[in-house]
C-alpha cells in the first residue's frame, strides 16, 4: 500500500478534507448505518472459518521472511516470492487460470509484465554464503549509467570482511585482489550520492571480485517509527564500474556476519554474488472453477512485493498469506462461481501487476462485466495497538455531497459480515477489535485515493466512474484517534519479529509488525464475503428434527439441501409393534403400512424380522424431478409410516440411518446409536475440516479425536478437556453446535465409513 498518513479535522460536525503526505485526500463520511440485529452465521460458515488454519497462514509469514527475504519489485527476490506462492497454490490442487496466463507462451502460473517503465530501471540480485540467500540490489540503471556491473551477472570468491568501506579502500591490494568484499555503507551516504560509486571504483582497481556493502543501522524516533532504507543512486559521471556492487538490508548485513563469526573474528567463505537487470515483473493467477460450467468470477488478491530493504510482514505478507488461509479453506467446497486467486507483482512501484491485468485482462471486450466482486487483501495484520478500527479505503467519492465516500456491493457485502462476525466473535477480540467510539459502527468508510490494487482492478485508474466496474473493496486497519495510519509501514520495523534494539509504539513494546489476532480478524470477514459471493452450494445432506416417534401416523421431517442434486434418499427404520393388537407376525403384508412420499412405486419396504415385536424396514427412495425430493423443500416429511385401520394401537419407529446420494457420488449419513433430538451433517466431499489429525486421511484416530473429547464433556461443550495430537478441543465440535457430542462422533464416523 502506498498511503501511509494523514492529519484529521473536526469542524461542525463535519469530517473536512484530510491532507495525505501522498497529496492524495482521505475523507471520512457518513458510514453505513449498522443493523439492529444480524443474521447468525450459520453451522456451515462456522466450520469454514474453523477451517482456516492460522498455524499455516502464519508458517507462510515465516518462511517468506527466514527464506525468501525482501520481494524489491523487479528482482530475483519478488520472483521466489510468486514462485513460492504459485508452488502452495499448486500443492492445494489449483490450476492456473490459463486466460490470464497463456498468452505469454509458457504453461504456467504467470502472467508475465514485460518492459515495465518502473521496472527495468532496477539490478536485482543476491547475494548466497553459508548456504543461504541473502537478497540484494544494485545500482539502478538507466542509459546514461556508468555501473556496468550487471555485465558480470555472477562471480563467486573468497570474502574478506572491512568494518568500514574507508578502511576496505585503505588496505593494501594483496588483501583484496580475487576477493569479494564485504564493508558498510558510508554512514554519510544518502539516496543522492555516490560516495560508495567512488569505494567501488577504489576496490575493482585493487582487484576486488565484487563489493557487497551492508546497510547502516536502522533508526527509531520517539513515537517509535522505524528508518527505511533506499537504494543506491545511479552513477552517471566517472569512470564506469564493471564489478557487481551490491546492497543489502542491514538486518541480513547482521545475519552475514553472524555466519563468519567464530571466537570473535570475523572469517571468510566461499560466496557468489549475483545481479541482473531486471526486466520482468509478474502476477500470480489460479482459478478454482464452479461445480457446474460458469462464465461468472470472484476475484480475490494481494500484491507480493514488498519496498526496498523491507520484509513486510504486514506490508504485504500478511494478504497474500490469508489468501493462502481462505484458499486451503475453501478448495473442497463446491461454489456456483469461479474463484480466482491473484498475487500482483510490483504494486509498490506503482501498481503495476494489477494494472496490467486491467489493461490485458479486464478491458478487452469488456471482460470485468463477468466478475462479480473483487476482495483486495492489504496490510491485515498490523500490531500497532490503536489501529482498532476495521475501515473501508474507497477510490471513489460523492464531490457534490461534501466528498462523502462512494462504496461498492462488495463494500457492503463486507460491511454486512463484519457486523455478523462481530456478533459471533461476542466480544473475544477485545482491544484488537473496537467499533468507532463516537457512532458504535463495526466498520468506518474512507475516500483513500488509488492507494492498493482494488483502483486498478475496478478501473478507478483508468477513469472508470463509480459502481460502473467491478465491485471492489479494500479494509485495513485504522487508527482510533487522528494522526498517523501506521508507523512501522514502508520501514525496516514491517517485519514479523524485532531482532533489533527495545523500543515502544503507543507504549507498547515493539515486537514485530504482525499480529496473527488482527490477521485471523480480517481474513474471516474476507472469507465470509467470498463465501457468499462465490455462491458456495450447500451440499445435499439431511436434517432429521427427531429420530423417534410413536403414535397411529409415524412422520419423519427431513429437510433436504439442494434437493435437486440428490440422487436416492436410502432408509433404515425400526418398528416396535408392541402396542398393536394384531399378530405382529404378519406385519410383512403389503398393505399393512405405508410409506410416503415419492417412491418408485416398484420398490416396496423389505421388512425383515428381528424377533419378538420388532421389525426392520428398509426402503430406497428415487429422485422423481419436480414431483420428488425437491418439490417439498426444507422440512418436507420424507417418511411417513401409517397403521391401517384395521390395527389397534399405536406404532413405535426408529430412524436408524439416512443415506443420501448425490448426481456426484457423494455420500453423507447420519447414522444413531441414542436417540439426540437433532442432527446437522451437510458435506459434498472430505473436507480437511474431518482430518482432525491432519494426516490426509479420515480414520480410526479421528474417531478416537471426537470420541475423547465426547467422552470427556460428557455430550456437554468442555473445552477445557485434554488437548489430543495439540488441537484445539473446538476443532471437534463438528457441525458446530457448541458441544462436541455424539453427532460430532457420528459425522466422522460417516466419513470413515464412506471415504
């Protein structure tokens, strides 16, 4: 995100203008009015949101950072960085969306950005010792450059370490000649000099290999704002420079040191330096596609990239990490739309990946008219403690009504979430998570200016007028009170942990910039929006409202989701003939009962005797179209058992099983040991959320899982039980009814059985 504060006024009631240090406007307006109740989540949402693994959203923060490092649009680094993300993409059983990405010629996830005037002006590299990858940049280029070290885009050596680049110049050139030299930054040197062009040029005519050169140390200013770093001027006068000359972060200038330290001195190592012009940037595209054929879209991203010297943890690992979260969430779970994934490169120069998609993608023909809502995921996880307020940031505003914000349906898809959530959430977020003090409103609306990708993506930026493209909307984290959006933001505090000097934010201990609490937050109020808009298709299950009954008319109400997908309904029922008066010996007779409703007519009851006065009956009813399954909806009686006239007494049914097929081939049961007043299993496939011991299979320990937690409970919700295999003991209340009871059981069971 490029926007980073602002300064807020009150005056007669009214929000003024706000003036931004991007001279962009930032308007709060009226924000929409909150609802006076909201609908419950419901048990299938619930156990979406279950289904996001924090753990794994998280895991994704820490190997970007540890092993991939500062994504610099342009560079070799943003290019592990898509790669990686494209590989977790793959590994969840994506495809690439080949639309997008087929036209450059080569079959994979990418959509390739050539000759970007942002970025071939940029050298990546890097910079490998001890095993490890350290990112790394060089001068930048331009046509009248006198840095031609990029003509050597390798050189591998011998280190030899200078604490400062004056003594390195200073050394006698037997110490240098075949090495490649490792020294600081002259503290001195700024964007706009060239003092480390001269050092370069000292050390290559003592026949240094290469000259990497450490950023110096990071600052912290009294509100606790970290420095940033910059990269090196370009050289345009003086005598070319054919050595690479490399750059990197402070905090890996600290890691490489580290490396050769032994007994307080410094060692040398075998090490390769590498850099190359940079050409290319990329976006990362994957399609999960309906259940059924569709031209309709739900778009859904986060730029990849990350500003020079800067990990950003929370600008922007943190979106493209909860896409990640979502996407493992949702991969089994049918939907009526298409859902594409999306990682722009170089938004941080610019918005580049996302405006070429624009450009490319979703002008051509009018294409953006088949996308029904884009979700922009930027900057989720900030630990500054005041940024509390979930915000809308809206390209667009209403500059004949006093610059009120112009906010899209998929603005106020969100904002209907948020308020859902936070009734759900009932207060556990505590201080992460505030409505705005003075109107009590979940979620705040801001005009922001083109400040992410959802500007490029809904056409804001190639002067599209509101509500005419794609619905959009992008939310982060606002602050509480006026001032400054985030300080650790675009500087070399944006990084998960904090290895450097103790310092405080807001009286706060820093750290890191990353919060997995305002991440979860924001990622299940995206996830419950996309849940919706991508039209996910309750699978077809059963909803049995009682499994016993006794009486002259036995009627089981069973409902059933998407009845028009279910193939058969098979029944297994028991009758106690205790009570009739006649020979229950001869209860097989075709006209003792009957069973209602569709039936094929063909197929009768089968009735088998267990002895004394019980019988079993099974019988399979056959999807009839129109006139069948789907004709009663929700809480049509799919069983009716009725004693003919010429029997006394009342009959006594058990439901034991119902088996519901669907067109797909899928299976779900409820199957009863006891008699539980009601039972909700709805399932299309077998969901991670049934592994609960993540071993990619559904077994007898997931049995045993539930079957501790039931034990132990005692049918009530405990969750202070025993922790079995480190889970959460919720993870076990399977249809999400706040018990983790015998339906708990019996739903994984059903998967063992049918899996």
């Amino acid at each position: 995100m490029k926007v980073l504060t602002n300064t807020r006024m009150r005056r007669a009631g009214l929000w003024l203008l706000c003036l931004l240090l991007t001279l962009s406007l930032a308007v709060p307006g009226t924000a929409y009015a909150a609802p006076a109740q909201t609908d419950p989540l419901t048990a299938a949402e619930i156990a979406f949101l279950e289904a996001i693994d924090y753990d794994y959203v998280y895991g994704h923060v820490k190997y970007i950072s540890n092993e991939i490092g500062v994504g610099y649009a342009g560079t070799p680094a943003e290019l592990r960085r898509a790669e990686y993300l494209a590989g977790e993409l793959a590994k969840l059983g994506y495809e690439a969306w080949d639309y997008a990405t087929s036209p450059d010629g080569v079959d994979d996830y990418f959509q390739t950005i050539e000759n970007d005037s942002s970025i071939v002006s940029r050298i990546g590299g890097s910079f490998t010792i001890n095993g490890h990858e350290y990112p790394a940049n060089a001068p930048t280029w331009s046509s009248a450059s006198v840095y031609k070290g990029y003509e050597r885009p390798a050189v591998t050596g011998e280190t030899v370490y200078f604490p400062s680049a004056a003594e390195a110049v200073a050394a006698d050139a037997d110490l240098i000649t075949g090495k490649i030299v490792l020294t600081h930054r002259n503290p001195e040197e700024t964007s706009r000099t060239l003092l480390y062009a001269a050092d370069a040029r000292a050390l290559e005519a003592k026949g240094a290999l290469a000259v990497v050169f450490f950023y110096n140390k990071y600052t912290v200013n009294a509100n606790g704002k970290t420095s940033g770093e910059s990269a090196f001027a370009t050289p345009t006068t003086g005598d070319e420079i054919h050595i690479p000359v490399l750059l990197t972060s402070y905090f890996d200038g600290q890691s490489i040191l580290a490396s050769l330290t032994h007994h307080d001195a410094v060692h040398s190592a075998t090490a390769t330096a590498v850099n190359r012009r940079s050409t290319t940037t990329q976006n990362v595209l994957a399609i999960k596609e309906a259940a059924a054929p569709s031209d309709k879209f739900v778009l859904i991203g986060a730029h990849l990239d990350s500003v020079f010297g800067v990990l950003g943890a929370n600008d922007n690992q943190s979106g493209v990490t909860s896409i990640l979260g979502i996407a493992q969430a949702i991969k089994d779970i049918p939907t009526k739309y298409n859902i594409i994934f999306a990682f722009w490169g170089a938004e941080e120069a610019g918005l580049r990946g996302s405006r070429y998609f624009y450009s490319n993608t979703l002008a051509p023909n009018d294409y953006y008219k088949n996308f029904i809502a884009y979700f922009n995921l930027d900057m989720t996880a900030t630990s500054q403690k005041n940024n509390t307020q979930l915000t809308i940031h809206t390209p667009y505003r209403d500059t004949a009504n006093g610059n009120t914000p112009i906010i899209s349906a998929a603005g106020e898809l969100f904002e209907k979430h948020a308020d859902r959530y936070w009734a759900y959430a009932d207060g556990k977020w505590g201080d992460w998570w505030k409505t705005e003090a003075d109107t009590g409103l979940v979620v705040k609306r801001e005009y922001y200016g083109n400040c992410s990708d959802h500007a490029s993506i809904t056409g804001a930026n190639a002067g599209v007028p509101a509500n005419e493209g794609i619905p959009q909307v992008y939310v982060f984290w606002r602050t509480d009170d006026s001032g400054v959006v985030e300080y650790n933001n675009h500087v070399v505090g944006d990084r998960y942990d904090w290895p450097g000097d103790s310092f405080s934010v807001k009286g706060e201990p820093f750290t890191g910039n990353s919060s997995i609490e305002r991440a979860e937050i924001l990622t299940n109020v995206f996830a419950l929006s996309l849940y919706e808009s991508a039209g996910v298709l309750e699978t077809a299950g059963v909803r049995a409202d009682a499994y016993s009954h006794v009486g002259e008319s036995v009627a089981f109400t069973v409902s059933l989701k998407n009845a028009s997908r279910v193939t058969t309904v098979a029944l297994d029922f028991t009758l106690d003939t205790a009570n009739l008066t006649a020979d229950t010996t001869e209860l097989a007779a075709a006209d003792d009962f009957t069973i209602l409703p569709a039936r094929t007519g063909t197929d009768p009851v089968e009735w088998t005797h267990l002895g004394g006065t019980l019988w079993q009956g099974r019988a399979t009813l056959v999807y009839l179209g129109a006139n069948g399954f789907s004709a009663g909806g929700d809480g049509k009686d799919i069983l009716t058992i009725t004693r003919q006239a010429s029997r006394l007494g009342d009959v006594s049914l058990t439901l034991n099983r119902v088996t519901v097929t669907e067109a797909g081939n899928y299976t779900s049961l409820i199957e009863t040991a006891l008699s539980p007043a009601k039972a909700v299993v709805s399932v299309a496939k077998v969901y991670a959320v049934w592994d609960l011991n993540r071993d990619e299979r559904i077994d007898q320990l997931d049995l045993s899982f539930v079957q501790a937690f039931y034990q132990a409970a005692a049918t009530d919700a405990n969750w202070d039980v025993v922790n079995v295999y480190g889970y959460k003991p919720r993870q076990a209340d399977i249809n999400g009814d706040g018990a983790v009871n015998l339906i708990d059981l019996i739903a994984v069971y059903a998967h063992y059985t049918v899996s």
